[in-house]
C-alpha cells in the first residue's frame, strides 16, 4: 500500500507504549498522581508556577473565559485567523467577540491595528476586557508590543499557544508566562506533543489556578479549609457551576513521556521547514512562511501561500490533485467571521478584514511532522511542484 501524507500527525514511541501500560497495570486511572506530575513537568519546562492540565484545548480556553470573570457585555477581541474554538469560548461566557486582522508578514495579530480598535472603543467609552492573541502555526506574536497595550489599556492577556509549544523569542522558551496573564495549550495529536486529547492552563495567578482546579472538577471543593461545613472524610460541596474537564493519568503517562522529546521534535520540524523553504523560495508565486530575527518557529503548521490565479487553478482542484497522490493537505484557517454563526448573530461581513481573508483564499497546510524522512519531502515538494506547473 503506497504511503498516505497528511498535513500532522503523532508520533509514538516504545518508550510511550511503556509508560502507559505502567498505568494500565497499577491503581489508578483516572485522577492519581500522574495528572500531578505532568502538571509539575509542564511547569518545570515552562517557568510559570502554576499548571493546571484539563481535558482538551477547548476546555482550557472555556475555563480560563470563567476564570477571569468574564461576563455579559465584556468586548474580548482575537484573531480572525485561528480555530473556531479561540472565538467560541467568548460566547460560552455571554461576553461579546470582536476581531484584528492579522499581520501580513507574521499572519499574527496586527498590534498597530489592535490599538487602533482600542482607541476606538475608548472614544465610545468602551472597554475592552481582553484580548487572546494566537501564536499561529508556531511563530509568536509580539508579545512585547501586546504586553505594553495590555498594561495602557487595562485588558487582560491570554495567549493561545496551542501551535507554538516550543517556539523562543530571544532564545526564551518560557516566553509566554512571562508576559500573557494566562496562557492555553493543546495536545491533540497534531500537536508538537499528545496526550491523545488534552489541554492546559499556565499562569502566575494563583487565584486563576485555584478557580480553574475547581471548575475541571464540577465546581466541587474538598478542601476542608475551604468548606462550609465539614460531616466527615467523605464530605465536599459544589460552590461553583463546573465541568468534568479532567484528564486521566493513562494521557498524563503518554504527556510525560513525551515532553521529554519535544526539543528533538521541535528541531525535526524546523529541519522539515528549512527544507521547503529550500525547495519554494525559488519560486516568486509562492510565499513560504517568514520568521521574524528574534523568533525560533516552533513549525505546529508550515502554512504555503500559493498564488493560485498565476498558476491557473484553483485551490479545490489543486487539492483533490495532491489527494490523488496520497497527499492530505489542510487549510488554517477559513476565518472566523465568515463563518454563518458569527455572520447571523454578530453582523461580520466578508471583507471585514481583508488581510486574513486573502491569506485565506492563499495558504495550504503541507505535511509537517517528525516521522517524515528526505525521501518524504522530496516527493511532497516535487508533487506540490509538478501539480502547479501543470496547471500554469
């Protein structure tokens, strides 16, 4: 059978089947001290004093909205070009989405044009309660730039960095503690590491730790400093509306073991993107991925532009093209508010933000991943080459 491609994909080692069936042979399950010592090798390796891991991504961002206090008529603004989940925890909050085009270079939020909003808000005497900013496919946003606007304008600062676990700025890994008061993180399998599903929350905050503890539990405190009243050792108390957003030790086992490998992942990857930038830097009607001086990619995606009208087809037939030689691209991301949701109950429109729908109509996610040989990526670029050059 010929050997399918696609866009991401985990890598599992012996090492992992090892320490998962450790796991499966001991007492615990579920809640038991691995989940503990996952959280406490996540923040070793990221510097931030508190790690809470929960269920997924989404159930990261969706506790960190609460976490924070967001409510009914709090503006929190993002990016246009990301999953839908980093807008939609907005609204699992009631709080009100609004958008900033990205950067043309580094497809990251536009800080020059987040201020402009901000100012804007400000003349109407509106705040502005936060902002999530997204490391989109591994290159980090200005982060310095943000944590200024943060502090001007009052808002709080999450980072989505669900793509860039493992991307530096300065030679800093920890970056992203240090400057976003919370920052959110994935473990889907096309992530840099896997859990299967999985997520986390990191922080300084220690009053958002604790919260977000409680809210992954149900909303339920057993605690005895913290009770009410206290009937005995099986006695706890809900005090919040919370959710079974928990993660087990059988993925905690998996995480471990391998964030152990993520510096070497992270390393293939950007040996993978150093070769396509290679092949199509060549090439004037393809744009390959910018890495800002200061930056170290962490290459969750390699995101091609492809001017598609040069070379006479369009990004369907190229697709279904690429399909046919066991080639699976993807698209980050169609965005947000062209989506029928947000267009029917918030009034965005196409041309809203012209930069990110441009990118849009552009990029293809090609595959990026370790497990991917010279063999691999000569026949990935060549097909991605030869199909175009048919067309033009």
């Amino acid at each position: 059978m010929k050997k399918i491609y696609s866009y991401g994909k985990q890598t599992i080692t012996q090492e992992d089947i090892n320490e998962v069936i450790k796991i499966l042979k001991g007492d615990w399950l579920t809640q038991g001290p691995t989940v503990e010592l996952f959280e406490k090798a996540l923040k070793d390796k990221f510097k931030c004093k508190y790690v809470s891991v929960v269920a997924n991504g989404t159930a990261a961002l969706h506790l960190t909205a609460i976490a924070l206090g967001w409510n009914q008529n709090d503006i929190i603004i993002t990016s246009p070009m990301t999953f839908v989940a980093t807008a939609n925890c907005i609204l699992y909050v009631d709080s009100i989405p609004d958008f900033v085009d990205i950067d043309p270079v580094t497809y990251t939020i536009d800080v020059d044009l987040l201020e402009t909003k901000l100012r804007k808000y400000r003349s109407e005497n509106k705040r502005v309660r936060a902002v999530i900013a997204v490391d989109y496919a591994g290159h980090p946003c200005d982060w310095k730039s943000l944590r200024y606007l943060a502090d001007k304008y009052a808002f709080e600062l999450v980072n989505d960095n669900c793509h860039a676990m493992g991307a530096e700025i300065n030679g800093d890994m920890t970056y992203a503690a240090k400057y976003a008061d919370v920052v959110v993180m994935s473990f889907h399998p096309v992530k840099h590491i896997t859990t299967g599903e999985g997520g986390a929350v990191l922080t300084n905050n220690e009053e958002v730790y604790k919260k977000i503890n409680i809210l992954r539990t149900h909303g339920i405190i057993k605690d005895e400093n913290l009770l009410e009243n206290n009937e005995g050792p099986w006695y706890y108390e809900m005090h919040y509306l919370g959710f079974n957003y928990r993660i087990t030790d059988l993925q905690c086992a998996l995480g471990i073991s391998q964030l152990k490998r993520l510096d070497s992942y992270i390393g293939k990857r950007r040996m993978i993107a150093e070769y396509y930038n290679n092949v199509f830097c060549k090439d004037e009607r393809i744009i390959i991925p910018h890495v800002s001086q200061n930056i170290k990619h962490a290459y969750h995606l390699y995101p091609l532009q492809i001017k598609f009208t040069d070379f006479k087809i369009s990004k369907r037939d190229f697709f279904l093209k690429m399909k046919e030689n066991n080639i699976n691209l993807q698209v980050h991301y169609i965005p947000i508010h062209l989506q029928p949701f947000y267009r029917k109950n918030f009034g965005f429109r196409e041309g809203d933000y012209p930069i990110a729908e441009k990118y849009y109509q552009r990029e293809v996610s090609i595959p990026i991943y370790p497990e991917l040989s010279e063999l691999d990526l000569n026949y990935i670029s060549e097909m991605i080459l030869r199909t175009l050059n048919k067309m033009k």
